[in-house]
C-alpha cells in the first residue's frame, strides 16, 4: 500500500505544471568590437529610447527599469526614438538588422506596439524568449565612439508593480 501511495505522489508530481519562468539568452550579433555593455536595472523596462543617425545606424540606445534610466549606451547623437511602456506591457522581440554595426532595432511589446529606429540594411537579426511567458531583461553586446557594434538579448520574469503579477 505504500509503495502504491508513493507511486501516486510520484506520478503526480511529474505532471505539475512547471510554475516559474525560464531564462534564455539570445545570441549576439555584429562584429562585437569596442567597450562591452549590460543594461541592468531593478524592476521592469518601463521607457526605451534609440538614438539613430539618419538613414544610417543606431548610434545609441538607453532602457529604463521603473522609471530609473541606465546609462546611454554608444553616443547619443542623431534622432531621438521613444517609447514608453504601459503598466502591464513588457518587451517579447527584439529583432533589427546588423553589418558590422547594429542599422536597425525594432523592439514588439506584449500588446502588440512597436518602436522601430535606424536604418534596415545588412543582415537580419531576431530575438525572442525560449519560454512565451518571459520578457526581456537585459541587453548586452559592445559598442564604440561611432554606434553600436554587438547586440544580445537576455530573457527572463518580469514582475508588474500594480500587483507583482507575471505576465502570461
């Protein structure tokens, strides 16, 4: 009778839903030269600004993590490209164009809005979680005095501040 009870449990255990949400990362693209950079922040993007030259490259971009921005990564010269996020809205794709450097980021938000800045030229690039639940945390990659030269995307939880729900 036991060993039938400690089967059930087994068993049953097996088939529970996995509860949390799994980190993935999605591998750089361009040439990676120059300073090497990570966008960290506490809580979730709230704000993404790209600053692109025109009909050329970005030459920067900056994140904002509740409301605190990050330093500008690359050099902030050209057009300036904003988009706030709503309450319930995370980043799910990253996707662009790169040669050499990164001419084209366009990043798609949980409902459905987009903020697309550069130029799209050279090879296509397109990032997105492992796991449909997850958002985007972090990008990392290199830049130089000209723009930005490598790009990857680090996927995890997002936790809402209205109610510290995750997004599904």
């Amino acid at each position: 009778m036991f060993s039938l009870l400690l089967l059930v449990m087994l068993c049953s255990s097996c088939l529970a839903a996995p509860t949390s949400i799994g980190f993935s990362y999605s591998n750089s693209v361009g040439q990676g030269s120059g300073t090497s950079y990570s966008t960290q922040g506490t809580g979730r993007i709230t704000t993404i600004r790209v600053w692109e030259r025109p009909r050329s490259f970005v030459a920067s971009f900056q994140l904002c993590y509740d409301y605190i921005c990050t330093d500008k990564i690359g050099r902030a010269a050209g057009n300036l490209q904003e988009m706030h996020l709503y309450e319930d809205e995370t980043i799910i794709q990253v996707s662009g164009k790169h040669n050499g450097y990164i001419y084209h980021m366009v990043f798609v938000t949980s409902r459905g809005r987009f903020l697309s800045a550069g130029h799209p030229s050279g090879d296509t690039f397109n990032f997105f979680p492992t796991d449909m639940r997850a958002g985007l945390r972090i990008l990392s990659g290199r830049y130089d005095k000209v723009g930005i030269t490598s790009l990857g995307a680090h996927w995890g939880e997002v936790i809402f501040n209205t109610n510290r729900s995750r997004r599904r």
